[in-house]
C-alpha cells in the first residue's frame, strides 16, 4: 500500500480540471496512469507545455498550430532554453478530467452511497451522495476540487451556510483549509478528509483505504461550544434534548453533564452523543 500524493496534489493543481496530456503527466508524474483513462478530449487546443526546468517567465513553452495538422511547443526565450517538441494533434489537445467518473470507482472506499451519476453544482461542486460512514451516516458528501484558493473557499462557504444539516466535505488534499475555514466547518460539526489522506493504491494497483474511516476518533465538540451544537441539532431536526439522549443511549443527567464538561471525553457516554450529533434523529414511530 502506498499514498498517492502526487496524484491528489496533481489533480488539485490543474485548473479547471482541463490540460493538455503533458501537463497532466507533468503534475500527477508516476500516478498519471491511473487517470490516462478518466481523460476525455475537448474541442480546444492547449496554449502551453511544461518546461522540464521553468527558469522565468519566459517559460512554459507555447504551443504554435502549423495549420497543417502539426502542433509544436516552443520555447519562448530570446536563448532558446528549452527544446522545440513536435506534438500530433492528439498531444496538444486540451483534456478533462472526468472526476465524477474517477471516484464512481472508489464510491464505497469514500464510504458514500450514491447512484450511477453525480451532479455538479454551478459552483463546481460535486454532489458524491450520501455517507454511509459511522461517525457521519446520512450526511451529504461534497466535492470540492479546486485549484484556486479563493474558489474552495467561497464554495465552501457557501455550503456552510445552504447546507441545511451537518456534511462531509472532501478535496483532493487539505492544502486550502485553513483554522477559519476549519472552524467553520466545526461550528456545523462538519467534517473535512482528504482525498490524500483516504485514497491510497494497493500492491496489486487498485484503490484502496489508507485509513479506516470507522476507526477514527472524534475530536471532542470543545465545552464552550457545546450549547450552541445542541441548540443547532434540536432546530436543524425539530427535536427536544430527550431525542438527544435517547439516541445516544445515556441519561439526562449525563447528557447535561456533558453540555458543562463534566462527563470525561474518552467515556464510551461522550462518544455515544458526539456520534448523535454528528447524525440525524433515529427513526421512531409516532402515536
Ligand atoms: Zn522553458
């Protein structure tokens, strides 16, 4: 089993989603393989190359149409620093990555439970499906790959405030996140993964879990915020602290004493109503 940083970070790095195949290779180096397949054709031409060693901005190379069928990447530099490379049209091309078609290969390693298709907001923001991860089971599970800081930040943001009930954010790496945007996220006891840090490639080269999703532990909801994410839970599902503590299988007494920190973190107690609150009301039967 090994990481795929590279891949992640590639994929992250690429705006748009859309490069021609020399840049896909250039960012996701070793791992480029492994998305050859995701890469559709679209109608333009790439406008640059990568340069083996970019030294100024005279670099990258500028892929020039002979208007015979026949691309070639040039080097823009008054010295001529880099080399000319001939391109069949094929590899000057601008490619998209199909990601929603990417990650329907490791649905269940992402834990998400979806259909055949996911859809993609205006915003950029896939819609996976619905987790079926312990710690967070039913919630939303969102996209967000961007390669332009300001970009994540808005979209999630954005899910932040129109995201109706707590969800699960995930990105190719954690490289935009930020203490804000990591306490936005916890104010709505939302969590954040990264797709680095979840998504490795097995010995026989498949997709697979770096970390178990299960195993993880809670960070501990901090006291101070504590009445706060009751109150958000009880108006987010028109429920009363009873429902709370049910669900979570403790008493009243312990649920209030845990709301003031007086119920110790690493009791199973704790963890039962961090779970509650990170998932909807059980199901009961009315009457
Ligand atoms: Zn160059």
């Amino acid at each position: 089993m090994r990481k795929l940083s590279r891949l992640w970070l590639g994929i992250e790095s690429v705006p748009g989603l859309v490069a021609i195949p020399a840049y896909w290779d250039h960012f996701c180096g070793p791992d480029f393989a492994l998305i050859r397949r995701h890469l559709l054709p679209t109608d333009d031409i790439g406008a640059a190359y990568p340069c083996p060693r970019p030294r100024d901005y005279d670099c990258p190379r500028r892929v020039i149409d002979y208007c015979d069928g026949m691309f070639a990447a040039i080097c823009r530099h008054p010295h001529k620093l880099c080399d000319t490379v001939p391109l069949a049209p094929g590899d000057a091309l601008a490619y998209s990555l199909d990601l929603p078609g990417l990650l329907l290969r490791m649905a269940d390693l992402l834990g998400v439970r979806s259909g055949s298709t996911y859809t993609t907001r205006p915003d950029g923001v896939l819609e996976l499906g619905l987790s079926t991860n312990r710690a967070t089971r039913n919630q939303p599970v969102f996209l967000l790959a961007f390669a332009h800081h300001a970009a994540f930040e808005s979209a999630l943001r954005n899910l932040v405030f129109s995201c109706p009930t707590p969800f699960v954010a995930i990105a190719p790496t954690g490289n935009h996140l930020n203490v804000e945007l990591r306490e936005n996220l916890a104010r709505r006891q939302s969590e954040f993964v990264a797709l680095e840090d979840r998504v490795g490639l097995s010995d026989d080269g498949r997709f697979a879990v770096l970390e178990s999703a299960d195993d993880r532990e809670f960070e501990p909801t901090p006291v101070e915020q504590r009445h706060a994410v009751v109150e958000k839970y009880k108006t987010d599902f028109s429920c009363t602290d009873q429902i709370i503590f049910e669900d979570s299988g403790v008493h009243k007494t312990d649920f209030y004493k845990w709301i003031k920190g007086k119920l110790a973190d690493k009791s199973s107690k704790s963890k039962r109503i961090e779970e509650t609150l990170r998932s909807r009301p059980k199901a009961r039967i009315r009457g």
